[in-house]
C-alpha cells in the first residue's frame, strides 16, 4: 500500500523550478518505500532513525521523515545542504 506524501512550506520552497524532476522521484518513493529491495534503485538512504534521504538527479537529495501510513518531506538540497540539515535537528 503507497504511503502519503507531505511536503512542508521550506520543502516546496527549495525545490522551486525543480517541481517536475521532483514530482517524478516522490511518486517513485511513495510506490517503493517500504520495500528494501527496490530502495537500492532509488537512493534511499537512512540518516538517523525514521529520517531517511533520496537522490534526484546528482546533486539535490531530499530528506523526509518516515512516520505510519506517511512520509514527510521536509528539506531538498546538496549534499553539504543535508548535512547542514541535519546538524540543525
């Protein structure tokens, strides 16, 4: 069963002018997660328990919280962008 999406404000504010290439990898996580193998395929990666991050394209990842039934997008940006993210938590 595909989980549901949520995006916040700051999420749809970093992904600007990016929406499409956007839209097209949260509907590959919606109908994938939750299924490990298929994780591998679309870059899923836990950053600490129930946070987990996904590629899009080379340089942005997205960063979502796993919560039951839904998967919360919080923050999209580069690889140092997601570490500064993180550290901010």
């Amino acid at each position: 069963m595909p989980c549901v999406i949520e995006t916040t404000k700051r999420f749809r504010a970093s992904v600007k002018r990016r929406e499409a290439e956007v839209a097209r990898t949260l509907a590959e996580i919606q109908s994938g997660f939750g299924n490990p193998h298929h994780h591998a395929g679309l870059g899923v990666r836990k950053l600490a328990p129930g946070l987990f991050e996904c590629r899009t394209g080379l340089k942005l990842r997205l960063v979502f919280e796993a919560r039951k039934g839904v998967l919360v997008f919080d923050f999209a940006g580069n690889p140092d962008g997601v570490q500064n993210y993180l550290r901010g938590r």
